[in-house]
C-alpha cells in the first residue's frame, strides 16, 4: 500500500510542471510562474504585506532560470503596484509616489528594451498614465502619452504608435471629449490598414468602431457605418456581443419590431451582457414601453446608469412624440455634464495646485520669510484669477459678437425674403389687375352693347332677336357675378371669415343641381351628363353649397375648355371607403402633368385667351381643405381632355385635419 501511495505521489509531481506549462499564458518558466500567479493575486490589494515577497521571488528565479521575460514581468509588477499605492494615497504623499513610479517606470523601460520586449516598454506608458490621471494629474498624464507618441513615431514602432493612440482616445473618452477622441480613434484605424506589424495586425478593432460611432449622433449616417463596420470585424464573443447590442438599438430607433425583439432577448438571455451594459435590462424595459406608446416613470428612467443609455432614451421618447421623457432625459444628460466638466475642472485645479504647491516646497523657496512666500502665492493666485477672467471675459466677447454676427446675418436674410415678397406681390397685383381689367370689360361691353340695342325704338329688331340680346345680357352678367364671387371668396379665404356649415346633403341631388346651375355655359355640340355609379339614394354630413360650389367651379372649368364631345360627372363610394367621390371628365384640351399642381394657383390659367379670373380652382381646393376634402387632377387619365377628382368625407370628424391642411400648405 505504502509503495502504491509513493507511486501515485511521484506521477503527480511528475505531471503537475506540465499542467503548469499548459496553463502558463506568460510562456515563462514554470518556477517563475508559480511566484508570478502569487505576485499578480495580491498587486492590486493595498493592504497586502506579502507582494514584496512574492515578486522579489520572482525576480530571484527568473536570474536562476535565465528568463527575461519573467524579469521583465518583475518590474512591470513592481510599477503596477506602486501605481496603486500612490492612487490610495493621501495628497501629502503625491511626491514621494510621483518619484517611485517614474524611477519604477524607468527601470521597466530600460529593461523592456534589453530584452527586446516592445510590449512591456509601452505597456510602461500605460500603467504610469492611468496613476497620473487617477491621481488628477491629467496634464503630466498627456504629456505622457504624447511622450509615448513621439518616441514611437520617430522610431516607427508601429506597436508604440497604436497603443499610445489607443490610450489618448480613452483619455479624452473618459473626460467626454468626442473631437478629440473621434480623432485619435480615426489615427488608430488609419495605422491599423496601414500597417505591416503582425502585432498591430493582431489587435482587435470592434471596440474601436465602436467607440468611434459613440463620438456621432445616435442613429446618424456616420454612426451606423461604424456600428456595421464593428459587426463585420467582430470576433470575439464579447465583441459580437457589443455589435448585436447597437444593433438592437438602431432597430428600436427605426421601430424594426421583429428586429429590435430578436436583438434585446439575444442580450438579455447572455450571461455576459449586463457585465458590460449596466442597466442594460432597464434601457431595454424603456424602449418596450416607448415602443408601446407607454411612458416609462421617472423612477425607472433614473435607474439608467450609462450616459449613452439615457441619451438613447431620449432620443427614442422625442421620435416617439414624448417630448417630456426627452426634456427630462436631456436635463439629466445636462446634469451629468455639468459634473463631468466639474470634475475635469477640479482635476485640473487639483493638479495646478498641486504644482504650486511642490514649487512652494522647493529649497530655496523654503528659505524665504513666510510673508514672502505668502506674498508670492497671494500675486500667483491673482495672476490665475485675472489669466481666468481674461480668458472667460474673452469667450463672452467672441460669443457676443458672434451672436451679434447670426442677429445680423439673420436680419438680412429676413428683409432679403421680405422684399422678394414685396416683389412677388407686387407683380401678383399687376397681373390681377390686367387680368381683372380684361375679364371685367369683356362681359361689360356686352351688356352694354346689347342694352344699346335692346333701348333702339321698337321695330327695329324682330321678338326672337330681342330675346336673343336679353339672353346674352343676362348671362354676361353672370360672369360678371362669377368674378365678383371668386373675388369675395378669395378675400374670405384670407381674412378667416370663410365658414362650413354643415347638414344633410343627397349625393345624386346635389350632382344634379350642379349640373342644371353650369349647362348653360356649354359650348355648341358639347353634350353634358350625370353617371352615378349606382342609382341608390345616399345622404351624408357635408356643406351641399360648398360641394355644390365646387362642383360647378369643375364643370365650368371643363365647359371652357372643352370645345366638342362630352362633359361627364360621376360619382362614387367604393372609389375611396368613407368619403363620396366626385369625378369631372371632359374631351378638353387637357392638362400637361407638370402643370398638375400649378393650376391650382391662384391667378393660374393655361390659355390667356379663355374666359376666367383663373381663382376658381384654387378657391375650390381652400374651400376642400378647409372641409377634410381632396381635390386633385388625375394625372394617369390619357384617353385626351382632363379628369378631376374631388372626394368628401362622409363624416367630417373622422377626418384628419392636419394631412388636409398640409396638403393644402404643400399646394
């Protein structure tokens, strides 16, 4: 038995080196991996004694194994852990922890180039840059990086160069810079598809199209070339992960249900997802209410921890119409805005005060009599307060003036727009008037004329002829009436006195009577007919007089212009449910289909030569909008002449108001 145990005891020790070595990510020596683990498992923990220990072990093996990796990993620890023994210190300690982290900074550069690890001398920058800003020291923390930007550019280490723009572009992320982050992300990429480094080549750049379509708009063109672009380079799980997740949002913004559903429970149902999207579940609980037309409560809403997640919301409430979940969202934005520039400002008063405070303690300055020292700081901090004030004063000059500068440029674009107005009513006014002229005196002369005759003494004209002039008289002075009519319509029309009164109207009836009140303006061998599509009586809510009005408007219109065939109005229910449609068809000369909308212009005609103000189409088309109606030239009519189509609401208050009046803007 006891053979058996020693047995069993030597194959273990025997395999346990090569489990190690299966297990050692490092690739360093097994011994030196064991003192690594132990090293790495308490760097990060402050109140730790044993690190020291363990990591000098490490050095000591790695010289024993003649492993320079593992010596390399030595100083890389030995930085780190100074770096967070300096961040959990107190700011009486700052300088004594700035001069350990450069010196341990130094050291594992100097190593890191004698061993030809170019990893390690950047990944150097790196550790030392995060104490300096988690220690408020922003402005040494960039020259840092800047530092590291050069030296690698002028070495063309292409590694150097990626990572220290990777690291200044989460710098400027963190202090919610998005141009200075945009550009910084924008080198990476440009370095990444230039480059020939397999080590650069390696890196993974989901995360950087991602962050990078974070520094645009939510949902705007450049947003989603990246997102898309992040997706098709994901390989990760992680990474697919992210990509899915903008993905889920875009589908919400553009209300892609079946998409955005698909998305938000491929998120929620991994582990994974909340470990990287805090509140995720609540962003996606809003967007399902949103989506609903519900309004999320405000106690839901302050649950979102993510900037990004809160402006998404808001921006998703505003194109869903709620307007007060999108103020509140953005004043919420506006609050964490004003503490993250609170916050930048307390770094960098931290880190000026701190400067001023080692310069107060240099040697010399010591020496000096308090009341000079206090002299000195009292002129600095006014220097500061007027260079400040200059500054701010400044900003609020240019600001003024560039304000000063929109007022003015707005002001000229506003008279410019006036007179273009001024010109285009005055050449309207001269048109009307000429065109008032020649349509006024045509029926004029004649009624004067054929007054003249009518007055001759008695014998001078047959019974028939007389009643001829009469004729002629009386319905001269109906156009006369027309004008007037279009005139007073128009001008109701524009000062608001214009009024619907609606009751009960008969489809039939009303066709009829339009039809009796415009046949007598016919011209000879034209023919004009009534064609219901079915002969059924219908009543329904409407104006009868506006609809009657219009329809007449339609068939004098087409009486006008149609010199020989037939003028046919017909009417329908099925053409279009719920409203009753009216359709005017002539054997006219018809209507070009650019000039589909012009004529409904005021003052419009296609032949000068034809009788008309050239209003009436246009009154017809207020008087419609005005009633829920639509009146339109049917465009895809070619069997010669022209159709018009005028269609009424059977019930007034189920129509859409605001669709009826901006088709009536866009006309």
């Amino acid at each position: 038995m006891r053979k058996l145990t020693t047995l069993l005891f030597l194959l273990l020790a025997a395999a346990w080196p090569l489990k190690a070595q299966n297990n050692n990510p490092y690739q360093i020596e097994d011994e030196c991996y064991e003192a690594l683990r132990l090293a790495e498992e308490v760097v990060d923990d402050v109140t730790s004694d044993d690190f020291d220990t363990y990591n000098q072990r490490l050095l000591d093996l790695s010289i024993v194994h003649q492993d320079d990796k593992a010596r390399a990993l030595y100083y890389v620890f030995a930085l780190r852990r100074l770096c967070r023994l300096g961040e959990a210190a107190s700011i009486d300690q700052r300088e004594f922890y700035n001069k350990s982290v450069n010196s341990a900074f130094e050291n594992l550069r100097t190593v890191a180039r004698e061993t030809g690890l170019t990893q390690y001398y950047y990944y150097s920058y790196d550790l030392a840059q995060t104490y300096y800003f988690n220690t408020l020291q922003v402005l040494i923390a960039f020259d840092l990086l800047d530092k590291m930007l050069k030296e690698a550019e002028k070495e063309n280490e292409e590694y150097g160069q990626w990572q220290a723009l990777r690291f200044l572009a989460q710098s400027y992320q963190q202090q919610d810079d998005p141009g200075h982050t945009r550009y910084y992300l924008q080198q990476c990429l440009r370095l990444y598809d230039e480059s020939r480094d397999p080590i650069v080549r390696e890196q993974p750049v989901t995360r950087i199209y991602c962050d990078l379509a974070d520094t645009y708009d939510f949902a705007t063109d450049s947003s989603r070339l990246y997102y898309d672009k992040a997706y098709q380079s994901a390989v990760t799980h992680l990474d697919t992960l992210r990509c899915v997740y903008y993905q889920t949002l875009l589908a919400a913004f553009d209300r892609d249900i079946r998409k955005y559903e698909a998305g938000r429970d491929r998120c929620l149902s991994d582990p994974a997802f909340l470990s990287f999207f805090r509140t995720g579940d609540i962003l996606f609980l809003c967007s399902d209410e949103i989506l609903r037309g519900e309004k999320p409560i405000m106690p839901t809403l302050d649950k979102l921890a993510l900037p990004k997640q809160k402006q998404f919301i808001g921006r998703l409430a505003s194109e869903n119409g709620m307007y007060d979940i999108s103020f509140y969202m953005l004043r919420m934005r506006f609050v964490e805005m004003q503490n993250i520039l609170s916050r930048v400002n307390d770094m960098h008063l931290e880190e000026a005060s701190g400067l001023y405070e080692n310069y107060s303690l240099n040697k010399q300055l010591r020496e000096r009599d308090q009341e000079v020292a206090l002299a000195t700081h009292l002129l600095i901090l006014l220097t500061l307060f007027i260079l400040i004030a200059s500054l701010v004063l400044s900003r609020i000059h240019v600001l003024n003036l560039r304000k000063a500068r929109d007022l003015d440029e707005e002001r000229i674009r506003e008279l410019r727009e006036a007179n273009e107005q001024v010109q285009l009513a005055n050449a309207a006014k001269t048109r009307f008037v000429q065109n008032m002229s020649h349509e006024v005196r045509t029926p004029l002369n004649a009624v004067v004329g054929f007054s003249q005759l009518l007055a001759l003494p008695d014998g001078s004209f047959p019974a028939e002829e007389k009643e001829e002039f009469a004729g002629h008289i009386i319905n001269n002075t109906n156009m006369l009436t027309m004008l007037l009519d279009d005139i007073l319509n128009a001008s109701a029309m524009d000062t608001g006195n214009y009024r619907i009164n609606y009751g009960q109207g008969e489809m039939h009836f009303i066709a009829k009577a339009a039809i009796r009140s415009a046949e007598h303006r016919l011209q000879p061998g034209v023919t004009m007919s009534y064609e219901p599509e079915s002969e059924e009586p219908f009543q329904f809510e409407t104006d009868p007089h506006r609809v009657q009005q219009i329809l007449i408007n339609l068939l004098t219109n087409a009486c006008k212009h149609t010199e020989k065939g037939r003028i046919v109005l017909s009417s329908s229910l099925t053409r279009r449910p719920g409203y009753v449609s009216y359709a005017v068809t002539d054997t006219g000369h018809g209507v070009p289909p650019e000039m589909a909308e012009k004529i409904f212009d005021r003052f419009t005609k296609l032949d000068d030569f034809v009788q008309g103000t050239g209003l009436g189409l246009s009154i017809s088309r207020d008087i419609a909008g005005r009633m829920g109606a639509k009146i339109y030239l049917d465009t895809d009519y070619v069997d010669g002449g022209a159709r018009f189509f005028f269609e009424v609401p059977e019930h007034p208050e189920n129509t859409d108001p605001v669709r009826s009046e901006t088709e009536q803007s866009q006309v």
